[in-house]
C-alpha cells in the first residue's frame, strides 16, 4: 500500500463495463487516454493499480487494470478516485497562463481591497464550465465561476487569487441595485411594429 504524499487527482471510477472487468473512468486529463501515461494509478487508501488496456468511449475511458478479471472486481471498484504522486507529472515548463488543478487547491481568494472570500477547496465541472468552490471560516462552501471575468489573476507561488466578487456572483453590483434603484422591466411587444 503506498500512501502519496501530494495526490493529485487523475479520474474517478465508474460503472464495470462488459465481464472481462473492465471499468470507466472519468478522466481528468486533457487527452482523457493520457490518464494510463503516468505509471501506477493510487487510491486515497493506498491501493495501485496498473493500467494495462485503455479506450476511449463516449464521455469516458474504458480501463483494464492488472489483477482486476471479472465484474464482480471491477463492480467493487464503483466510485473509487484515482491518484498519482504531483512529482509524476511532467517536469516541462508550463506558460504563464498555464498550471495543474491541484495547484489551485489552498489559494486564499481575496478581492483587490484585499478582502478574503475563502479558500479554494475544490474544482468541478458539471457540463457548463470550471467552477471553483470557495470554503472561509465558519462559512458554507459557495462555487464561482472560473472564468477570466471572476478569477483575474492567479498566483501559486503567493497563494491567492484575485477575484471580481462582483463577476463571482458573491456579492451584488451596488451600481445596479443600490437603495432606491428599480430595475426596468423590458417593455412588452405585441408583435407588431
């Protein structure tokens, strides 16, 4: 059992496909097959599994690990997340406006007065773009778009962003609903000119 130090998340376990036990695999990486190019693959339990088969299907990645032989085992597999160690990603130089998920992870979310709006505790996509969920403390979790609209600067090495609370959605624009302001209803159109 190996215990990784600094996991980054790689795809996650779904349904067992067909009876050879094979699984899919929600892929997180950019070429979705590229998920079986980083060696052994570990579970926040410290199990590792070696890809030995991998294809691409609709949403997902059809995977055959090693020692995994029929669907019963890979039924077991159902849900479980896939990690490598950050040191095994790629050593090459990525741009400035380039860098991994998990570096995000941890980054204080402050606005240009300086005011904190949390931590970074997680990304996800549920279809309609990244979303970055912002944890502060005695707050509940709130998710922001992470978009070049919201997020304005991102510094890993100093650890925080510089968000648009505005653009976020965390606070409202005082231009627009200030005390006294009334929002215009758009006329309505008969059809006809």
């Amino acid at each position: 059992m190996v215990k990784l130090e600094n996991p980054v998340l790689m795809g996650s376990i779904g349904a067992a496909q067909g009876l050879r036990g094979e699984v899919r695999v929600k892929s997180y990486t950019i070429d979705p097959t590229a998920i079986g190019d980083y060696g052994h693959l570990h579970t926040e339990d410290g199990r590792s599994f070696e890809v030995l088969e991998i294809r691409e299907a609709k949403n997902v990645v059809v995977v055959r690990f090693r020692g995994i032989n029929d669907r019963n085992a890979a039924e077991a597999l159902n849900g479980l997340d896939l990690y490598i160690e950050r040191d095994n990603l790629p050593d090459e130089e990525l741009d400035e406006d380039e860098f991994f998920y998990a570096d995000l992870e941890g980054l204080e979310a402050v606005d240009e007065s300086g005011r904190s709006h949390g931590t970074v505790t997680g990304i996800f996509d549920f279809g309609a773009g990244d979303l970055l969920e912002l944890k502060g403390p005695g707050k509940r979790p709130v998710l922001i778009p992470f978009s070049e609209a919201a997020v304005l600067e991102i510094d890993v090495e100093g650890g925080r962003l510089l968000i648009d609370p505005v653009a976020a959605g965390l606070v409202d624009d005082e231009k627009d609903n200030g005390p006294g302001s009334r929002r215009r209803r758009p006329p309505l159109s008969d059809g006809g000119e």
